[in-house]
C-alpha cells in the first residue's frame, strides 16, 4: 500500500490473474462451447442425423420407448426415458439390471438410443461423449477425482473474481479505454485489446464468475447448513431437494398404465410445459411408480418442475417444484445464468460472443504480462544475455494453453470421424487423443517457446479446424453438402461445420499475421550488410538504414 491503493490493486490484479490463466484459459474456452454441447454432441454422432430430420410426438416417442424396455428390460427394477427436443433429437432409454445374487450392490446401468417413430435401436450408433466431455471438462477437468478438481476450479474462480474488481479499480477511465485501440504499438496494443474485451462483457464475466461459484456453494461452504442441522446432512437434502418418494416392490404383477393420459395431465398441471424425462420404478408391480419431469423451461431458474403417478392405477401421487423458498429460487436462478438453458438460439449466440470476449481477455492478459516483461530483458539481450527463466516458463505455457487448446479441441472432433466404430471403450480414446494432442503441443511450446512456435502451432490448429468439414465429406452422409445444399439434414450440423471454418481461417489468419514482415527482413540484412562495411566519418549511410 506504499504506492497507493490504486497502484497496489493493479499488483493484486496483475498476479491474481497471471498465476491461475492458464487454468481459467481451459475454463472459459470449454464453458463456452458448452453452450452448444447438444449440438456439437449430435454433430459427433452422425447416425442420429437421419433421425433428426423426421421428429415425432413426445407421446408416441414415450410409447414407443415402454415397449422396447417391457421387451428388453422386463425384470429391471427401474427404466429412464429421455424424449427428443429441438437441439436434441435423440431418444435415449436407460436401465438398471437386476443385481447378481450373493453381490452386494446395484447391478450394472444399460442404454440405448432409439429411433422416435418406430421404438426401435439405432444400429452401430458411435459411443461418444460428445459436447458432454467439454461441459464436464471445464469444471471436473477430468483424469483426476472430481472432488479434487471442483476444489481448483473454485480457486481459479475466485482469483478471477478478485482480479476482475481489482481491474475495475485500478482502471479509473475504463470506459473510455474500451473505445482506444491503438494497432502496432507493442505493449500499449495488447492493452487495449485487454481492456476493450474486458469491458465489452464485463457484467458478463462478473455474473459468470460468481454464479459459477454459487453452483458448487454447498462444497466450498458448508458451514451453515451443518450448523442449522447438526451435521445431519440428510435431512438437509431432504428438505431442500425434495425427491418423489419410492415404494419398495409389493411382488404383485401389474400391468403399467396408459402413459399418454399421464403426460396431458402433467402438460396441462404445467400450463403447456412439455414433458422432459420419465422414471419408471418397480415397472410390472403393483407398487410401480412414474415420474414425469418437466423440460427445461424458458426461464430463468434451473429448478424443474416434475409429477408422480402410480403406475398401476395411473392416478397422481404429488407434485414437486410449484412452490421453491426464496433461497432455493435464488440459487435456481444463478445457476440457470451460469448454464444459460433457458435462452433461445440468438440469446445462446449472445453469451457465446460473450464467452469467447473472456477467452480473449484471458489470453490478452496472459500475454500482456510475457510483453511487458520481456521489455525489461531489453538492455540484457543487447549485451547477449538471455531471458529469465521465469519469462520463459510464462512463454511456454501461454503456447501451450492458447495456441496448444485448440489444437486438442481439433484433435477430439478429428478422433470422432476416424476412430473405428465399434471398437470397446470408444469414447475415452476419443478423449485420450485430445490430451495426447495437447501435451504433445505443451512440450514442444516449452522447447522453443518462440514467435515461430506461436505461428506453427496457430497453423497447425487453423488448418486441423478448417479441415473438418472437408473430413465430415469423406465419413458422413451428412456433410455440408447435404445439410447445406440440399436441405437433408439437421441446421445444427451445418451450422458447426460453417463454425469450425471459420474458426479455422482465423487461426490461419492469426499465424500469417505473425509471419516476419519483408520489410523488417530486407531491413536486418541491409543493416548486417552495413555493419560489416568499414566506415570513415561520413556516417549518413548508417542513418539512411536506420
């Protein structure tokens, strides 16, 4: 504080974001291609896409699911029904196998994905983790307990949030900053661009932030909840995360009721909402129940709404959701601004600009950091010096983490179409390549942690991007070509296409624009040349050069 508060919040802002970017690099380019996940899952299984292109009833879909389960999972104690939606056209029926006898335990979970007009399986539908490996990787980080992670990630969030106040302090004409861009200027262009992107979304990156540490509150502060139940953490789930009631087995066969007139009573209860995902418990018993659960509605709160029925007689049970405490809607709330489920496309558009504004003031500020200091090594490389070790590990991993990331991003989509598919474990090889392809680029990065290195591996991602698409062509029947062309297939599928195209022509862009100029070469060789040419006093050949 011997500098002043203003100067002492810039050296909290400085290194509270330098010491977690890389981390929070990963973060905010993974949640915010999240935001599409269902349409980067169904552009990674191909076999879906006819499907999509020919929706059907939520009722007919649901009938059709019971009938494949009584056929398949008779004697399973429970059965699960995800119906299709708008960004999501897969059908997708899950079971628990009865438990072996003298195990102890839950028997093994089965699914399968259907076809929504005829009940029947997909044949040779790809495993695939899809945009739900993205999702998960930006808060699980994966390979590692997820306990563990949740725990860094809220470390980096809250650093984030102290040097997103710090930075708001520290910049007393942030406004006016945010419409300065001076090109070509060397530290002072990175500046501006940190502060033009920080500004453009900061409510933004505040919301994303704080609502992203409200989502894992009960982990990172469990205190108050213990203590106003004795530790009892049971009954506090209970109470705030009511869950319909199940009965246990009576031993009695029953058929299960229609389960049309139960969707309308719970569409109707909803004022129109449709029906997201059933659970069936103790399916062909006497004590069966159903509960149907809400989609996603378009409002603000991630609290759903879900009915119970008996599945024998077809008669309600209870509700659930109608009526959230304050507190649980407030949490509802920010959770549903961090995931953003209920924006329309244009609005989902919106926070993905908004998303990639914070990938971008990330990179600017990591990079900010490795230009300033690099100008204090000015006078030491002028006597032949070399740079600090410290500049160099910041130089290594600003490669690997922002030209590095996409690189595996691309990697991951390119396992998606070349992998075989129906080989075991399919989609951890998938993810085993982006981490193959990551580390790899990490390695070289801290090798020769150089301009050329940026330019390299800027290209190499831009390229793997911009080819997938022509990938998509030789693999799939439904190549832009089709979907864009001719109409034949899902939007969402052409629309990733035309996404990774361009995102790959930026990236080539970027590393042509890090090219040595000629200009600068024919001027280094010109004054080479005159270094070594003797020279009497006349000196004006020098100056010319210079």
């Amino acid at each position: 504080m011997r500098e002043g508060f203003r100067q002492s919040m810039a050296w909290l802002h400085t290194w509270a974001g330098l010491l977690v970017c890389w981390v929070l690099f990963l973060v905010f380019v993974a949640g915010t291609a999240s935001y599409f996940r269902d349409e980067i899952s169904l552009w990674m299984k191909p076999e879906l896409h006819a499907a999509a292109v020919t929706p059907v009833s939520d009722v007919v879909a649901a009938q059709n699911a019971i009938r494949m389960l009584e056929k398949e999972a008779a004697d399973s104690p429970r059965w699960f029904i995800t119906l299709p939606t708008d960004r999501n056209p897969e059908l997708t029926v899950g079971w628990t196998s009865p438990p072996v006898k003298g195990e102890k335990g839950r028997g093994k979970f089965n699914n399968a994905q259907l076809n929504p007009a005829t009940g029947e399986r997909l044949a040779a539908v790809r495993e695939t983790r899809g945009g739900d490996f993205i999702y998960r990787l930006h808060y699980d980080l994966h390979y590692m307990p997820a306990l563990w992670a949740r725990w860094i990630i809220g470390f980096c969030a809250m650093f984030m949030l102290v040097a997103i106040i710090s930075g708001v302090i520290t910049h007393k004409r942030i406004f006016k900053d945010f419409f300065t861009f001076r090109p070509k200027k060397g530290q002072r262009s990175w500046l501006d661009a940190h502060n033009a992107v920080a500004v453009l979304a900061l409510p933004y990156h505040l919301m994303i932030t704080y609502s992203g540490l409200v989502t894992l509150m009960f982990m990172y502060m469990p205190f108050g909840a213990q203590v106003a139940y004795n530790g009892d953490e049971k009954t506090f789930l209970a109470e705030s995360f009511r869950q319909a009631e199940v009965k246990k087995p009576a031993g009695q066969p029953a058929q299960l009721a229609a389960i049309a007139p139960m969707m309308a009573q719970a569409e109707q209860h909803w004022n129109g909402g449709q029906v997201g995902r059933l659970t069936i418990n103790n399916p062909g018993d006497a004590n069966a129940t159903i509960q149907i659960r809400r989609e996603q509605e378009k409002k603000l709160s991630h609290l759903r709404q879900s009915m119970q029925f008996d599945g024998a007689s077809g008669a309600m049970i209870s509700t659930m959701g109608d009526e959230a405490s304050a507190a649980a809607e407030t949490r509802g709330v920010l959770y549903g601004l961090h995931v953003a489920e209920f924006a329309n496309p244009l609005l989902r558009a919106l926070f993905f600009l908004c998303g990639f504004a914070g990938c971008a003031m990330v990179a600017t500020g990591a990079l900010l950091w490795a230009v300033k200091t690099r100008q204090g090594y000015a006078k030491v490389l002028a006597k032949g010096g070399r740079i600090g070790y410290g500049l160099r590990l910041v130089d290594g991993l600003n490669i690997g983490a922002i030209a590095g990331l996409p690189i595996a991003l691309a990697s991951y989509f390119w396992a998606n179409r070349l992998i075989e598919v129906g080989i075991e474990k399919r989609s951890e090889a998938e993810i085993r390549w982006f981490f193959i392809a990551w580390g790899i680029a990490a390695i070289i990065a801290h090798i020769r942690p150089t301009r050329r290195m940026w330019q390299c591996q800027l290209l190499v991602g831009g390229v793997l991007f911009a080819l997938i698409p022509v990938l998509n062509v030789f693999t799939t029947h439904s190549h832009l070509g089709v979907t864009l062309f001719q109409s034949k297939g899902p939007v969402a599928v052409a629309g990733f296409d035309l996404f990774v195209l361009g995102f790959g022509l930026l990236l080539i862009y970027a590393a042509k624009r890090l090219a040595p100029r000629k200009v600068e070469l024919k001027l280094n060789a010109k004054n080479k040349a005159i270094e070594k040419k003797p020279h009497d006093g006349d000196h004006s050949s020098l100056r010319e050069a210079t």
